[in-house]
C-alpha cells in the first residue's frame, strides 16, 4: 500500500515537472509533433499515477484489503508510465523513432492494469 502511494505521488510529482520543463523548455527546440508527443507521456503519466494512488487507497482494510490482483495493477501501471511514457519522453528529445515501437508494450500494461482492478473489485464485491 504504501509503496503505491508514494510511487503514485512521485509520478504525478514528475508528471508536473515534465509537463513543465516541455512547455517552457522544448518549445522552439523540438518540432511541435514532439512537443504533442512529450505532452501524451505527461497525460498518460498522471493518469496512471492517479491510478497507482487510487490501487495504494483500494489496498487497505478497510476496503478491498491486500490482493494480489491490486499488486499486479499497480505494477503494471507503474511498469506502463516506465515504457509509455518513458519511451515517449526519448523519442521527443532523441526523435529516435524505433522508440514508437517500444511504447505499445506500455499501452497494453497500462491496460492489463486497469484490468486487474476490475479483477480485484470483482473478487472483493
């Protein structure tokens, strides 16, 4: 629980500061198709970090209680911001286009989290 929690609230934290630094650092610097794709990782990586947030909340007592498929969702959303939105992040600086290759891979741990949630809420209700 707690390590969602603060995995959570460092990525919204970071998601903060990358959306910054892309909008007052790249700006002019990088071509406006790699600013929109620079601020894609910065959605998808607050999303998700929310999502973490809310897996660490769900994991107490008092709620779901420590699944395992609650683990999973959080590893996998925090696996996703990691290749999603990391991949996305290099490719906006680098324009290392091999890397558009790598983020669906976040894409669908993104979306295998998401589903062990369901999975969780499912077993505990």
């Amino acid at each position: 629980m707690k390590f969602f929690l603060i995995a959570g609230a460092v990525n919204a934290l970071l998601s903060v500061a990358f959306g910054a630094f892309g909008a007052h650092m790249l700006e002019g610097r990088v071509a406006d198709k790699y600013l929109d794709t620079w601020q894609t990782a910065v959605q998808y990586q607050m999303f998700h970090s929310i999502g973490l947030m809310a897996v660490a909340i769900l994991m107490s007592s008092a709620l779901l209680g420590p699944l395992g498929s609650l683990s999973w969702a959080g590893y996998l959303m925090l696996a996703g911001i990691v290749i999603f939105s990391g991949s996305l992040y290099v490719l906006s600086l680098t324009g290392i286009s091999i890397l558009g290759a790598i983020t669906p891979i976040g894409g669908v741990a993104f979306i295998a989290g998401w589903i062990m949630l369901i999975i969780a809420a499912m077993k505990a209700l």
